[in-house]
C-alpha cells in the first residue's frame, strides 16, 4: 500500500517592511520551511507553505496574534492580510523554481539550482541544489550568514556537524570547503532525502553523511565545527551540550533568529563554558559565533 504524499497549504501575508521579520520568524515557528519575500512598491509579499495537518487552523491563529503583537510593539503591519491556498506536493517543490536562482553567496562561493546551468569561473566552489521540501537554498539571510562563516571558518580536514541541516546546503559547503568528515543530521525524513540527494548531486558522499536525528548527532569524538540554522530557542536547548562536543579551539556557528536575540543566545553560549566571537547580522537576521577555549585557557 502506497504512503499519501503529504500536503500542503500556501499561506500568503502581505505586509509592511518593518514587519518582514518578525512575520518571517512567526511563519518558521509554527513549521515553515522555508520563507519568499518578494518586495512590491511599499509592501512585501511574505509567502510560506505549512503542512495541512489537523494543527494548520491554530499555525494561522498563532500568526494573526504574532501580526497584532508586531503592531502592539511599534511596527508598521501594514495591510496584515493572510491569504491561504492548498497546493499538492508537485506544485509546492515547482513553486521555489520562480524564486531560486544562482546566487554569489561569498567570494568563490556560488549556489547553483540543479534545473539552470551555470559554467564556474576559475577557483569558484559551486554548489548545486534541489531544496524539494526542505528549507536551504542561500536565498534566506541566514543561510547567507551561515555559508559566510563557513568560508571564514572551515579549514581542511575538519570534522563539521550540521544540525537541522535542511537541504544539506551547509554540510556540503563545509564538504566543499575542505572538510573531510560532515555529519548532517534533521529530524524532518523530507528534510534528510532531500539532503542525501543533494549530497550525491554534488558528489559529496564519502565526506558527508545525512541521519535522521533530533538536535545532535550521536557522539564518537568532538568536531572542529558544529553549524545550525534554527531557532534561537533551539540553540539555547543545546547549548549545554555543547562544549564536550567540540574539540578544543572548536566553533559553534548558529543563526535562524532575529538581532533582538543575539543577548539571550550569547548569555546561553557563555553559561555553557564557551567564549563569544563577534556576532554578524543582515537584513535583521543574525548570526552569533562561539568557540572552545583551547587546553589550558
């Protein structure tokens, strides 16, 4: 007997600009996967897809209060209107086509989608992707501020976990970079084929390994680098796990939340025995960077 394919619901918000973020933040709270921001004259058309599941009626109710909280706070809604329509599975992975295009991420860094052909130039690291219904496509700040901090941070040979690896965009940038051991993990089983199919694509697979896991990999020996693009609330709930993951000198990469976060985020790193690198933002998304003291300091 055959596995109905799962669906989905579009949900369409169209707001303000100063309401981008924290709409965008709301969508990834109640099960977002990924987040289109297309900018109009004086509004931005905010579009996600939600699974429609028993929980979708109360995903919206959670929403409409988030947009009433944002005007509560000062912000300009704008027109605050959500716009709801099912879309079955084919037409949902279609629709990221009209928005994903090749992208120069960081210097020698390209995201490629899979359906466009694109001819590197000399010493270019090009990575080439099919989201389907994961979230990863470097289009999102985030994933920006991520891939960034994996070019200044990776160094051949290391070991890199990627937690909630989504697409497998990061774990195969780090594959890419010079690591020669990736461990991506995703409790999502979209997510995680997804990602085993982008690793082949980029034939990746004897540097990077996809499993289906909640938060952490299973723990063999300390990684040089763990990333993740989550929520500030999921990195605060692993963060005191995470010194006796990493090796010595090692860094802890995160972003997936807002600039209003970093305090709390850093004070959560710090308790955790860790020591803070200067954090980085973009478009009011940031990313925060921590390390591991070295032996002996």
């Amino acid at each position: 007997m055959e596995t109905a394919e799962p669906q989905y619901t579009e949900v369409t918000i169209l707001v303000h600009p100063e309401a981008v973020e924290g709409v965008s933040e709301a969508l990834f709270s109640v099960g977002a996967t990924g987040v289109v921001e297309e900018r109009l004259a004086l509004q931005v058309r905010v579009t996600a897809y939600l699974l429609a599941d028993g929980n979708l009626e109360q995903h919206i109710k959670t929403i409409r209060h988030r947009l009433s909280a944002l005007e509560r706070e000062g912000l300009r809604l704008g027109p605050g209107t959500i716009t709801q329509r099912p879309v079955a599975p084919q037409v949902w992975s279609e629709l990221w086509k009209e928005h994903f295009k090749v992208q120069h991420v960081a210097p020698g860094l390209v995201i490629a989608p899979s359906w466009e052909e694109y001819q590197p130039e000399a010493g270019e690291c090009v990575v080439v992707l099919d989201p389907g219904a994961a979230f990863g496509t470097g289009g999102h700040a985030t994933t920006r501020l991520c891939l960034r901090l994996l070019v200044a941070y990776v160094k051949p040979g290391d070991r890199v976990a990627d937690v909630g690896c989504g697409s497998g965009i990061l774990a195969i940038t780090a594959a890419m970079l010079g690591a020669r051991e990736v461990i991506a993990t995703d409790n999502d089983p979209g997510a995680v084929m997804a990602a085993r199919q982008n690793v082949r694509r980029n034939r990746v697979e004897e540097e990077v390994k996809v499993v289906e896991a909640d938060l952490f990999p299973e723990l063999h020996r300390p990684f040089d680098l763990i990333v993740c693009n989550i929520l500030a609330e999921e990195v605060i709930r692993m963060a005191a796990n995470l010194r006796p993951r990493l090796a010595p000198g090692g860094r802890f990469i995160c972003s997936g939340f807002q600039a209003a976060s970093v305090a709390t985020v850093e004070d959560a790193l710090v308790k955790a025995g860790l020591r803070m690198v200067s954090p980085t933002g973009e478009e009011g998304w940031a990313a925060c960077v921590a390390m591991r003291p070295a032996v002996g300091r």
